[in-house]
C-alpha cells in the first residue's frame, strides 16, 4: 500500500479540502455556534437594528449608487434627443400614410355600395 491511500484509510476522508483544516477529529471547532430558535419563547435579539436606521441605510445605499453611474454629457443627451424624436417623426409619416391609405379604401368601399 503506498503512503497515499494510506493517509486517505486513516482520515477516512477523500477528495476533501484541506487548506487551513485540521485533521484531528475535532471538525466542530470552525464551525459558528447554534442559533436559537425563532417563537414565541424566544428572546428579541439585542443586535437588531431599528426601523429608522434600516431606512436611513437604505437611501444612504441608494445615494452612494447614484454616484456610482456614469452620467451621460449634455451633448450626448441632445444628439439621443434628436434621433429620438427624427425617429418619431418617421413613424407618424408611416402611420398617416397607412391611415391615410385606409380612409380612401374605407370611402372607396362605402361610395360604391350606397
């Protein structure tokens, strides 16, 4: 038997991770303590943090993203503007066009039937 598989017999551990972890049987050690039960025994946790506090965090969280975008220049929101709205035009010609276009079949329709 080579020493390899030797050590993984003894620890009876294979494939396991061990950077930082200690093999002497006491794998409870790193572990975070229990955490008590939620009802109506419990006791409130001394640690939670108020209803004014969460929303003073929450718009603090929100100004410090709004800082984080990238702003666009006022140029750049004119030319977005401009193309915006040439974009605009062009589909009101289309829509006139067609609705023009249905209005003179429309009236073709109901001039030959009456």
């Amino acid at each position: 038997m080579s020493k390899k598989n030797k050590n993984v017999e003894e620890t009876g551990v294979i494939n396991a991770p061990l950077n930082n972890a200690e093999l002497n049987g006491d794998n409870n050690a790193n572990l975070p303590a229990a955490q008590p039960k939620k009802g109506k025994g419990a006791k409130k946790n001394e640690d939670k943090v108020g209803f004014g506090t969460r929303v003073k965090n929450f718009f603090k969280g929100i100004v410090s993203e709004l800082k984080k975008v990238s702003w666009p220049t006022a140029g750049k929101v004119f030319a977005q503007f401009g193309t915006v709205c040439f974009v605009v035009l062009i589909f009101v010609l289309i829509i006139m066009g067609f609705d023009s276009l249905c209005a003179w079949l429309l009236e073709l329709l109901v001039g030959t039937a009456a």
